[in-house]
C-alpha cells in the first residue's frame, strides 16, 4: 500500500478569499472562501501522507489545467463556487464528466444542501424533526406567511453565518416585512423563513459515508453576553474567540443530535465529512436546521476542526481520514 501511496497525485481545488478580493468582490461576499493558511495545513498533511500535492486552484483553473492534458489521481476539493445554487457542485460535475475522483459530496449532494429549503422539503420527508418553514421568493409571498411568531429569517443559500444577525429573529408581521425585503434586496435569492427555536445550538462532526459514516461528537454553540444576540451570525462568527464559546457535550439531547445528523448525512447520501447544524425546541428536542457538507477546514477557526481539537482529533488524522474516505469510495 505505501508503494502506491508515494505515486498518488492529489490535485487540490479552492477559493482563495485574496484573489476575490482583488477583482473587487466585499469581506462578506467573500466570506466562505479560504485564506492561504488553510490551502497550506492541507498541502502538509498530503505531503506527510506520503503524496504528490498538486495545487490547482478555482474553477477557471481546472478548466485551463483540464484543457491542457493534466490529470490527477483524486482532487481534494474545497471550492466553494461564486454564483448561483449549483456553484459548490460545479467542480465535483466538471471532475466526473473528466473521470477525475474527488473528496467530499457529489453534484447532487452539494446543490441540493447549499439550498436549504429544499434540504429542508428532502429532510421533513425522511420523517426527521426540522422547524416548519417556507420560502419567499417575492415580497409578493411574505403576506402569505402563515407561521406563528417567533420567526427566523435568513437567505435560503448562504453560508459562515452570512444575512444572518440580531435581526434575524422576528416577532411580528411588520419586522417580517422588513428583514425579507432586506434580505431578497442585497442577496438577490429566496429567503428561508422558519419557526424560531429557543433551546440549545449544537454542531455536529460526521466522517465517512453511508454505513461507514460516524458521528464525531457535538459542540454546543454558547454566545457570550457581548455577542450579537439570538443567532450564531456572520458577526460573532467573524470574531468568535471574543463573542462565542465552544463546549463539547454529551448529554441525552447532545447523544440526539448526533442520531438525527447521521440520519441526515445517510438519508442525503452525502460524503466523507461535514457538519450538521441543530436547534432545540424549548421542550429540549433538537431539530436539524442545515448541513454543511463542505464545511470549513482552516485549522483554527473552522468549526469542524475546532470539534476535533477539543476530541483528541489532530488536524492532520482528519485531513487524511476525509482522503482515505474518498480513495475507499472511488476505489
């Protein structure tokens, strides 16, 4: 096996945050993509597996790459596309049509999750707890809201807690009005209203695929008296050493949360590694809210890695548990 491992060229695909900022793109818009950190720890843990680690970089440079004759055994892929509801399906779509295999959820995985309504619509079909919901597509559709307050808003396709801030959570029909309007105005797409749920915030860790997928273990999510309040925002996410405390937990309704996110991750088909988002009603029960099955991995500051810090995890057995997992899949 170690023979083979030394012949193994791993392309690596990703936003890199600078370049978008350059051409001119925000801070908020660019949010989701990687800092070269990120694009470095991964290089090293390739390079320490005993492989080849071929940076491609986005999609126009895998197209360029593509067209020029190269080839890579598997691509680690973390790209997260610029535009539209298939943009993290664009580069796992473009390696298969190339027979190119690749780390993390296929096409239909990635468009259908980067969409949360529809997530949700496949997710409350399987049978398991989410808060009732609708998508506005309009300000025509906000007066046909029929939910009782209070209510939670937030773009139906974003991720790092972008549209998302204190006022977020709605208590009546005119606040209603106003955050749908601003939301469908500066994210040009629907926005996921849902019932809002007043217990506990957790995260959860998955690895692997189908029967093979484990959950990792459940972070509480607990914002600190200065956080921005009622939701884990763009804002406290941008500064969370200050606004956000990270506990690791193992109670009946964290054990919970792990079951629904393995159903989830099963019954979307989804693979090697990402992380589950859940609420609790106020009766304790958590209920599944997204999924994010291209999750952040800079070493430091992303959600997953921090869980398997705080596990006894090193950044370098993920990275290549989440290799090991796509080469055994594709094998």
């Amino acid at each position: 096996m170690s023979g083979h491992k030394t012949a193994l060229k791993v392309g690596m695909t990703y936003d890199l945050r600078d370049d978008y900022l350059k051409e001119g793109y925000s801070p908020e818009e660019t949010a989701e993509f990687d800092s070269p950190d990120t694009i470095s720890a991964i290089e090293k843990v390739i390079r320490e597996q005993g492989y080849e680690a071929c940076r491609i970089g986005n999609i126009r440079a895998l197209t360029r790459r593509l067209a020029a004759g190269d080839r890579w055994d598997i691509v680690f892929n973390i790209a997260e596309g610029v535009s539209g509801f298939g943009r993290e399906a664009q580069i796992p779509a473009l390696l298969e049509a190339f027979n190119i295999p690749y780390t993390f959820s296929d096409p239909l995985g990635q468009a259908l999750t980067l969409h949360k309504g529809m997530t949700k619509h496949v997710v409350r079909d399987l049978g398991i707890p989410t808060p009732d919901f609708a998508v506005i597509r309009n300000k025509e559709e906000i007066a046909a809201i029929n939910l009782p307050f209070p209510l939670f808003a937030k773009p139906v396709a974003e991720g790092t807690g972008k549209g998302i801030t204190a006022t977020s959570k709605i208590e009546n029909r005119q606040e209603l009005q106003e955050v749908c309007l601003h939301l469908l105005q500066n994210f040009r797409q629907p926005v996921l209203v849902e019932t809002y749920l007043s217990g506990r915030e957790f995260t959860v860790g998955i690895l692997g695929t189908g029967g093979s997928a484990r959950a990792l273990g459940v972070l509480e999510v607990i914002l600190r008296p200065e956080a921005e309040k009622n939701a884990y925002s763009y804002e406290n996410k941008e500064h969370y050493e200050k606004l956000v405390q990270y506990v690791l937990v193992d109670d009946i309704e964290a054990r919970q949360a792990m079951e629904i996110s393995l159903a989830v991750w099963r019954g979307l088909d989804l693979k090697d590694a990402g992380r589950i988002d859940l609420r609790s009603d106020s009766q304790g029960r958590p209920h599944f809210m997204e999924v994010n099955s291209l999750a952040g991995l800079h070493p430091v500051r992303s959600d997953l890695p921090i869980l398997c810090n705080l596990l006894g995890m090193s950044y370098s057995q993920l990275i290549s548990q989440i290799i090991d997992s796509a080469l055994k899949r594709c094998s």
